[in-house]
C-alpha cells in the first residue's frame, strides 16, 4: 500500500498528542518525563466538551492534481455539546477528485461540490497540563461508518439521475516515523480557546463511485482562518 500519510507539523502535533499524553501517562511512574500529565475529572471533560460548542470555521487542506501545489478550502463546522456531534457543513467532496485517475470518477466526483459530514467527538481523559491551562482543548472525532452522499446530476440526453460516493473516515491510521518506530495518528481537532480557532486533520482512505473503491490514503489538514 503506498504511502501517502503525510501531514504538516501542525496537524500532527495535535493528532499524536493523545497518543503522547497517554504514554507519558503511563510513564510518569518512572520519573523520566518532563511533561506534566493531567487526568481530568468529569467535570472537567464535560466543561471541556461544552467549550467546542458553536460554530467555526477551518481551512481545509488538500493536494491540487493541476498545479501539483498544496490547496485549500474554507469550511464551516457546527459542534453540539448536547449530542457530541461535530459537523463539517459543507465538506468539499469534488476535492477528491485530485486522488485518482479514473476519468469517469473523476468526473462524477466533481459533480457533487460540498456535502455535509458528521463525526462523534470526545475529549481523551490525559492531557498535558501546560497545555490544558492555556487553553488548548484536544477533541477525538469517531467514525463508525461509512459516509454515504449523494447528487443529482442532468444526462446529455436531458434525464435526471441521482449518483453516490461512499467516504469511508478512520479514526486512526499507523504509521512509521524516520527511526522505524510506529506512531498512531488519531482523526482529530485541538481547539485554542482564547482565540477559539481550530486545528487538526481527517483521516480519509478510500472514496467508493459506482461500486468501485479508489485509494485516497490521505490526512486533510486543517487549520485556523485568520481573521
């Protein structure tokens, strides 16, 4: 399988962390870390759940086929505290067109422009304490299936039909850094209070068209619109 996991700093930063913090959480009895590790109580992890509560907005960041340049895309995400559900409004599904080759599918992914998609998210229990007093708040966002969106497109001969494409989301994918040590990147978003702007990244591996699955393999990045 190739790959193509790749991610700038930012996003992995905030995307390793939980699996850092649970590391040095499990480590701390060694005395060899100097990350200062918080378990947070309930009331803490709801308080931290109710702070996402709202709307944003992120740039999302993808590979551009044309140019062969890193492009983006600005879009818009409503989190409910009540329910835990973070919802990308207007996810940029034509985007993925730049991950295959297929003409056909390349073409019917154009079609569908931007889709809603939804995720669950949660706050992990260790954090780093500097971090968490500064207020920078870190959110899993869970998948447990597939994403299905459709379109109705308009045929030369007139006559209107409705396509699909599945978008199959992960919530973590493995990976191996330059000393060969496997790191696991976990589907996420970190929060920064003061200023409630958002970072992070989606974890997307294959698109179905048509019955037939494409290879996307990639991490899109996300990062704060600035003001």
């Amino acid at each position: 399988m190739r790959k193509l996991w790749k991610l700038t700093a930012m996003a992995a930063a905030c995307m390793a962390v939980v699996a850092c913090m649970t590391s040095c959480f499990n480590d701390d009895d060694d005395n060899n870390n100097t990350t200062s590790t918080r378990e947070l109580t309930k009331a803490e992890q709801e308080a931290v759940m109710e702070c996402l509560e709202g709307s944003h907005q992120a740039y999302l960041y993808f590979r551009n086929k044309e140019t062969q340049k890193t492009d983006s895309a600005v879009i818009n995400i409503t989190a409910t505290a009540s329910d835990s559900v973070f919802t990308v409004s207007d996810f940029p599904v034509e985007i993925l067109a730049n991950y295959i080759s297929n003409e056909n599918a390349v073409a019917q992914l154009k079609q569908f422009g931007r889709q809603p998609i939804s995720f669950t998210y949660a706050t992990p229990y260790a954090v780093d304490e500097q971090e968490y007093l500064k207020g920078y708040y870190n959110y899993y966002l869970l998948v447990d299936k597939a994403h299905t969106v459709s379109t109705e497109i308009t045929g030369e001969d007139g006559e209107k039909s409705t396509i699909e494409a599945t978008l199959q989301f992960k919530n973590y994918v493995l990976s191996t850094d330059y000393y060969g040590r496997t790191i696991a990147y976990y589907q996420m978003c970190q929060l920064y209070r003061p200023a409630r702007t958002l970072t992070g990244g989606l974890i997307l591996t294959t698109a179905e068209v048509n019955g037939v699955n494409y290879n996307i393999s990639s991490i899109f990045t996300l990062a704060p619109v600035k003001n």
